[in-house]
C-alpha cells in the first residue's frame, strides 16, 4: 500500500523475464524431456491443417490436466501433455498412414 516501499521493491528486485517468456521456456523445457513429440510433430508437419489440429489437440489436454495454485501448470504436468499428444499424433499418423496404402 505504500508507494515509497512498492518503488523500493521495483529498484532492488531481481531482473527476470516476463511471465509469458517464463511460461514459454518452461514448455521448451518440457519438449525436450519428451522427445517423442519433436518426431511426433515431424511426422504430422506436412499434413493439410496440421498446425490447428495439433492446436486443438494440445488445447483439449490442457483442459483435462490439473493446475497448481499459484504455479499453474507443473513441468512434470507439461512433460505429460506432450508425451500424451506425441502418442495420439503418432497413433493418427499411422491411421492415416494404412488409410493412404
């Protein structure tokens, strides 16, 4: 409430990057201890609409994960989403796969 101690707090905290920057690297973070969606990913690239159906497919296992109070998403929770959309696209990559053979 006081402005004095609030412009104190602001001069002497420590630099860090923004919440969406935070947020962003601790996906990165996440994608790497799940290799599987990098090639996942790969597999799907060239597909027509491939960029909204990955979208809606991390989007919709989003809603299903649960959240922490204050943190949000935990990595451990990340790491499990992209693990989980890595299998589902690649169980559709191979659908589509015997479909086209």
């Amino acid at each position: 409430m006081d402005p004095e101690q609030m412009a104190r707090w602001i001069a002497t905290r420590e630099e860090r990057p923004s919440r969406e920057v935070e947020t962003f690297m601790a996906w990165l973070a996440a994608a790497e201890s799940a290799p599987d969606f990098e090639d996942a990913l790969a597999s799907v690239v060239a597909e027509e609409g491939a960029t909204e159906r990955v979208s809606e497919l991390l989007r919709g296992l989003l809603d299903q994960a649960g959240t922490h109070f204050g943190i949000g998403f935990s990595q451990g929770t990340r790491v499990a989403v992209l693990q989980a959309a890595a299998n589902q696209l690649t169980g559709h990559s191979k659908q589509a796969s015997k479909i086209r053979d």
